[in-house]
C-alpha cells in the first residue's frame, strides 16, 4: 500500500515570499561554500503537515491490524512445518536443538562466535546454578581480510589457531571436568543447513565472506579437522544459530520459561520450543524430550497486510535482494535511518520541510542512522534539542522551527511505533501457535519469557516501549499468560558455550 504523494511540487531554491522567518544557512560540498537565505511559510508547513498526515495513515498498526498480521505469521509457521518449502517466506528450520540448557550447567566451555569480519573466542565457566557464571573471558580478533575470500583450509587453520592458544591461556585453577579435552559451541551466523547438532552444510556465504570450497561441506567437519591439524583437543559440541543462542542464554538466566529467542538488531530473526510431534516434516525419530527448537528465519515474512509506504518500496528496490525479507525491512535497524530518510527528503522537497533547503546529503543513501532516528524519536526536551542537534549535525540545517522538529520527531516517532508494534505481532503469532495465548480460566497468570537481543531492541528505548505495549494489548488484560520481554545479551557467544554445555559428550 504506498502512499499516493501528489508528485510536481518542486523545490524552489529561492526564498519564498511571505511572512516566514529568515535564516542564513551555509553548507559546504566538495570544497564549496554557499549561503542561502530562505524563508519558511504557512503553505510550506501545511504541506510538510500534509505528507506526515499521510505518511502516518499508511504506516498505521491498529490492534485489529496486528491481530491479522499475528493470524498471517500463524498460516505460514504451519506452512513451513509442513514441508521443505511449504511456505514460500518462513523457512522454519529444526535446529536439532533439543535440550535448552536448564540452568544447572557446570563446569568450564568455549564457544567461538563467527559472525562477521571480527570474531571472539570465549570461555566461561558455570557454576551450576540458575545464570551462575563464576567466570568469564573472552578474546575477539579480526578475520585478516585475504582469509575472507581464501580457502577453507586456511580460514579455519586461522580461528583454531586463535581458538587453541587461547585454550593455551587457561588458568591452572579453570579445570577442565573433562581431563584434557576442551568442549566449544560454535555460533556461525551465516547461512547452514543443519544436519544435527553439531553438523551443518555451508549453502552459502554473506558479509563479505566468500570461501568457496567451503560451500556444501559440513562446517564442523571442517573446523574440527583444524583444530586436528592443530594439535589440541577441543570437541565442536553444537554448531549454533545467533537467535538459538539467545533462548539458550534465557533459559539459562531466568527462571521463568523462556520459549522463544529474538533478535532485532541490524537484521531480524526468532525461533521458538515446538512440539517435535508437530513438525510434520520431520523425518528423524523424534527427540526424547519431545521438544524441538525451530529457526524460524522470520525475517522474510511478507504479507499484503504489511503497512508499506513509499518509502519502504523505495528502500526494497534499492537492496541487495528485493522482494525479500519485507519483515526484516520494516522492523530492523538496517532500515530504519534510511527509511524515515526518504520521507524526510520528500518532505523537504516537496513540501519545503526546512523551509525550501534540501540539504545534499539528506538524498544520498545511507547518511542517517538508526541510531540517530533512536535518538531523535527519544528527544523529550520541550524544543526538541536533540533534534536540532542531529539536523545540525548530519545534514548541515543550521536553524529549524519548533514545528519542523516536531515534524521530524513525528516520523520518527511513526516508524518507531510501527516496527515495535509488528515485531510484537510476530511474537504474539508464536505465542499462538504454541499455545500461550487465551484467557486466563482462574484468574492464575502463567509466565513465559522472550529472550531478547540486538542493538536496536537494546538502545531504542521508545520502540521497546511499543513493542511491550502493543504486545500486552494483543494478549488483552485477561490473559492466561504474563509475557515478558527480556534482553539477553550476547546470544550467540554465550548462547553457543551454553548449548555445548547442555549438549556435553562428558556430563
Ligand atoms: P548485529 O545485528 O549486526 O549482530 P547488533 O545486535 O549489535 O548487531 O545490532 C546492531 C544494530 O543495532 C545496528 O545496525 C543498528 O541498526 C542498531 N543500533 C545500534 N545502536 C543503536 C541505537 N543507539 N539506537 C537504535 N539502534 C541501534
Ligand atoms: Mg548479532
């Protein structure tokens, strides 16, 4: 559903007559200065208020919406148990995960964490208790860059090295429970095929990385051949997904039970505890626990009742894959800057937002950060300071109006609320599926926890805050269950030591 923006107002450079304010601003590309004096008038704001107006319709969430959109993600999950591509969006892949730590995990584990250009190696050790980690180290080094698009051999005789003389570095008080040989999670967050626990294909790479012979092998293998050739004794115990990490990493911390994991940071994913008896696609015996951790990739979720604007059709266009991941593109911090961006180089187009300035650098791609939305959208001073500041500083405005800032806060404050509240449409859609919705018969609240993490849930305080809200009105004030979200932080490290511990071949 884009938003039918009337097309043709254009940007005049020149001042507009009128009884607007006068400003002076100066800005400076490739080395050349000019000064502007512009105006602002009534019909320019009106405009401006026009645009937001429409902009906000076509973003809007109301709860019946969530409940459709919560119902949508419920057909799909169904879909993609079904079937190898059953749905054609969410790829709900077992993760062989089939014991959660449970919290009474002990002893000393190593995870290593490949997740992007830098890469940590960890220890901690568990003491044996509900979130008891007595202690914990951990090292991160950079992938050197010709190891990025090398061989496989190479790149994993570089992170065994780097795993085995940390293992090197053990304090003699940090027994192993198991003599000599080291257990260690593996947290790759790139694109696998499992195949169990501690087994899973390379389909492809992501992030820069390109090691080709790696591709269809099992990457495991592969990392233990390494660390093999490296003389150490050091078992893969579970090869884990970052979203997997995080649930882990909730059911080791808190007492209540966590079900589902969740990220929201420069991407999006979730994965959730189903019933393996569920899981029609599932062809192996089914696990004694009876339970079995779905990867949901959820990120690719897409639905006619999404509430795209113009902007998100522009940013999709624009991607490296588009079409794809329309969830991912509404609710995570890679695209929010750039999409209150695009609406913000509308309006100061089209509708002289700041007065018939367009700064350069508000229509090159990429020059507003989700950060500096989230602090905008968390500015509370009465004049909007943190807004002026952002304007001022990112884009060269040297003076705005309280009302271009509200204007600005707006937007912002309409793609927080909108993202929050879709990412707490999808949770309620699993809470659906397993059961944890519906009205409490006695009155009697059970608990389930959400495991959280990712940048954009920890540090935009005002989406969070959406998020929860929109969440507890989708479960309604009678609920049988209590939600709550909490941040788990580091996921895939910790997460991938905690499910090799719950997953030990020595305990
Ligand atoms: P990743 O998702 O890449 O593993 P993180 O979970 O740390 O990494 O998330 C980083 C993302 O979080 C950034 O790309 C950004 O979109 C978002 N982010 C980071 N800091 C903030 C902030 N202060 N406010 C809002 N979003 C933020
Ligand atoms: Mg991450």
């Amino acid at each position: 559903m884009a938003i039918g923006y009337a097309l043709g107002v254009q940007y005049s450079p020149l001042p507009v007559c009128g009884s607007g304010r006068v400003r002076t601003q100066c800005r400076q590309r490739r080395g050349v200065v000019s000064m502007s004096v512009q105006k602002t008038s009534k019909k320019a704001s009106l405009a401006a208020e026009k645009l937001l107006h429409e902009f906000r319709e076509a973003s809007a969430t109301p709860l019946p919406l969530l409940h459709q959109v919560s119902d949508a993600m419920v057909h799909e999950m169904y879909a993609g148990l079904s079937s190898d591509g059953g749905s054609d969006q969410l790829k709900m892949l077992p993760t062989y995960v089939e014991n959660l730590p449970s919290g009474k995990e002990k002893g000393l584990f190593y995870a290593v964490d490949l997740g992007g250009t830098n890469f940590r190696v960890l220890r901690v050790q568990l003491g044996g208790k509900t979130g008891e980690i007595l202690s914990q180290e951990f090292k991160e080094v950079a992938i050197p860059p010709e190891l990025m698009v090398g061989t496989g051999k190479d790149l994993f005789d570089f992170i065994a090295g780097t795993l085995a003389s940390f293992v090197d570095t053990e304090d003699d008080s940090l027994k192993s429970h198991s003599g000599e040989v080291r257990e260690s999670g593996f947290a790759f967050s790139f694109p696998v095929r499992q195949t169990s626990v501690k087994s899973g294909i390379v389909i492809h790479w992501t992030k820069g990385f390109k090691v080709d012979d790696a591709v269809g092998k099992d990457i495991v293998k592969q990392f233990q051949d390494a660390i093999s050739r490296s003389g150490h004794q050091i078992t893969i115990s579970a090869l884990v997904n970052d979203t997997v990490g995080t649930l882990a990493g909730g059911r080791f911390n808190f007492e209540e039970e966590t079900m589902i994991g969740c990220i929201i940071g420069t991407g999006t994913n979730a994965c959730y505890v189903e019933r393996a008896d569920t899981v029609q696609k599932w062809e192996h015996p089914l696990p004694k626990s009876g339970e079995m951790v779905i990867n949901m990739e959820w990120g690719n979720f897409r639905s006619p009742l999404l509430p795209r604007t113009f902007a998100d059709e522009i940013v999709d266009r624009n991607s490296v894959n588009p079409g794809d991941q329309w969830f991912e593109k509404m609710i995570s911090g890679m695209y929010l800057g750039e999409i209150v961006r695009h609406v913000l180089a509308r309006m100061a187009e089209e509708a002289k937002l700041f007065g018939g300035y367009v700064p350069v650098k508000l229509l090159e791609p990429l020059t507003l950060g989700t950060p500096q939305v989230s602090k905008m959208h968390a500015d509370t001073s009465p004049d909007l300071q943190v807004v002026a500041k952002v304007l001022k500083d990112v884009y060269g405005v040297e003076t705005t109006t309280l009302e271009e800032r509200k204007i600005v806060h707006d937007v912002c404050d309409i793609m927080g609320e909108r993202g929050g509240r879709l990412a707490a449409a999808g949770l309620y859609g699993i809470l659906k599926k397993i059961g944890r919705t519906g009205k409490a018969e006695n009155g009697s609240k059970k608990k389930t926890v959400i495991a959280m993490d990712g940048g954009l849930f920890e540090h935009h305080e005002p989406y969070r805050t959406y998020m929860e809200s929109a969440l507890q009105e989708l479960m309604g004030s009678d609920a049988a269950y209590e939600v709550a979200l909490r941040l788990q932080n580091d996921g895939s490290g910790i997460g991938a030591a905690l499910l090799a511990a719950s997953h030990s071949q020595f305990t």
